[in-house]
C-alpha cells in the first residue's frame, strides 16, 4: 500500500485516536473515495443540468441544482449535524478497537496481541 503497511488493520496500533479524529473531520471537509468521486459526478450533473435550464428553461420556472441533488445520500449533506451525534474520542477508539478484535477473530490475521505470549517451540 501507498502508505507502507500490508493491510489497513496494522494501521490500528499505530493511530492515535487524535489522528482517527482528525482524518474523519478532513473526510467530512474533503471526502475520500466513493463519497467523493459521487460528489464530483454530482457536480457534473448540476452544472449540465443547470446550463440547460438557463438556455431551454422558461424564465421564471428555473431552478438551480446542486450536487447533493444526483447523489442518494446527497440529503444528508444538508443536515446540520448536532453535538449529541458525535462521538467521543474514547467511543472511536472502543469502535475500532472492537473492529480490530473481530478482525483478528473472524480472519485470524494481524500482529499477535501485545500481552499475548508468543507461543512455544516444540
């Protein structure tokens, strides 16, 4: 991966949950993958949609698009989002903590436990 590591798992012992937090507020400003790349298609449409409202569009009867309009989770954007919806630093970190104990359950990969002793040689 371009960031050095073989699986994003092996990032959850090396983030702090600062830096959780921090990526997520810079996702909500600039989204990061899918959400993205719908916004950007969003934008697209917007802008045709609006240049043929402004050439064939009866005066009066015009309405200007936005992105959010073309995008299904596009209504969302236009919530504001309330302080009692936020999580806390210690609720992110136990989110992906369990994450990453499950992951290790269910696939039995990753790094061994830190308080797991490595196992013996016969």
């Amino acid at each position: 991966m371009a960031l050095g590591y073989p699986h994003p798992d092996y990032l959850l012992d090396d983030l702090t949950v600062d830096q959780v937090s921090e990526w997520r507020a810079y996702n909500q400003l600039e989204p990061v993958g899918e959400y993205r790349r719908d916004y950007m298609e969003g934008q697209i449409l917007a802008m045709i949609q609006n240049i043929a409202q402004s050439v064939y569009g009866k005066k009066g009867k015009r309405r200007t698009s936005q992105p959010e309009d073309y995008i299904p989770w596009g209504a969302d954007l236009r919530k504001p989002v309330k302080a009692s919806q936020l999580q806390s630093p210690q609720e992110i970190k136990d989110l992906f903590m369990g994450l990453k104990k499950n992951m290790r359950q269910t696939h039995g990969r990753g790094k061994p436990e830190k308080d797991t002793p490595p196992a013996e040689k016969e």
